[in-house]
C-alpha cells in the first residue's frame, strides 16, 4: 500500500480530538468569550421593541441573533432545541405582554411551550439560565436593551453550551430517545 494512503489508527486520531476540544472549550471561558445568543422574538410586539432599541440607539451587547415569528405561542420546543443543537449557549423567547397579543391568546399558548421545553433542556442536562422568556412591547426598547444584557451577562457565567460539541450532542442523544423527549413535550 502506498504511504499516502496510510490510515492513522483510530484510537490516536479520537484522542488528539478530545484533547484539542476540551482545551477549545477551556480557553472559551477566558475573558475574550462571548455567548452566541438566539432571540426568537414576535413579530408585533419583541421584534418592534428591539427596533425602538435601534432607532433610539440605545447600547446593548450584540451577541445575538434574532428570529422574528408573527407570534410567541409559534415557538415550540423543537426551535428551542433546534438552536442549542446548532450551537447556541442561550435561547430568550419574547412576545407580546398578556392582553397585548395580536393572537389574544398566542403569548399564553407560549408559556405553556415553555414549560415543556424547559423540562426538555433540563433532561439534556443544561442550565435553566441558559432560557428565558421575557415580554417586552414596541414601546420598550430601554427595556429590550436591559434584557439582552442581563441575558448576555447570565450566559456568559455559564460559559460555552456542552451541546455546541457535536461530540457531545450524539451521546446525548442516545441518554435521551426520541420517545422520551416526545413523552416530556406532549
Ligand atoms: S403577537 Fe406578540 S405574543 Fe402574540
């Protein structure tokens, strides 16, 4: 067999890997670390607000992104998850206040998806900090900055998502069958 198509043993190979993620993993909680952030926010009243944070230029951290949906009681567990399983560290989900959803009742929809992704994330073995749900209207943009902050400030404490290493996500997804997950959210 020629030299270049020399495979390296398995075992080496895997080993070097760990080696080289978990020290990743400890240099990204240094100070030079900053949280990568998924806002799902609706359409009407999160998504204005942070607009009104823009427009008034008000200061916030800026290590989110945001997903705009027509209304909170749209956000399922399946997104949530979605977005730790893509990487994210934290996952704020917005909406309207109580008696201000153009759905009436989407936001109340939305506290009880909540719940049930709560428990899904608690069953993946994540901090509770690393989810929030918070309603903050069109006029709140000072209050959309307050929340992005104490949001960005509370992730970072926690540090790197152990579900951003796709190594990690597979051997959780064994502990945690499809069943299982499906018994947790329905
Ligand atoms: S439209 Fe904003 S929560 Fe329903």
């Amino acid at each position: 067999m020629p030299a270049s198509t020399k495979r390296k043993p398995r075992g080496k190979r895997g080993a070097k890997k760990t080696r080289d993620t978990s020290t990743a993993r400890a240099e990204a909680r240094g100070s030079s670390w900053d949280p990568r952030i998924v806002v799902f926010a609706c359409n009407w009243c999160s998504y204005a607000g942070a607009d009104t944070a823009g427009v008034s230029r008000i200061q916030h951290q800026p290590h989110f992104r945001m997903i705009r949906v027509m209304c909170s009681g749209r956000i399922q567990p399946g997104f949530v998850l979605r977005a730790f399983e893509k990487g994210a560290d934290g996952v704020l989900v917005s909406g309207c206040h109580f008696g201000d959803c153009h759905y009436v009742f989407g936001n109340e929809r939305a506290v009880e998806q909540f719940e049930k992704t709560k428990n899904v994330v608690r069953l993946l073995g994540l901090e509770e900090g690393r989810l929030r749900l918070e309603w903050i209207s069109a006029a709140e943009g000072v209050r959309f900055a307050e929340v992005i902050n104490e949001f960005t400030d509370q992730v970072r404490q926690l540090g790197p998502s152990p579900l951003a290493d796709k190594r990690v996500i597979s051997s959780q997804s064994s502990v945690i069958s499809k069943e299982r997950a499906a018994e947790v959210v329905h």
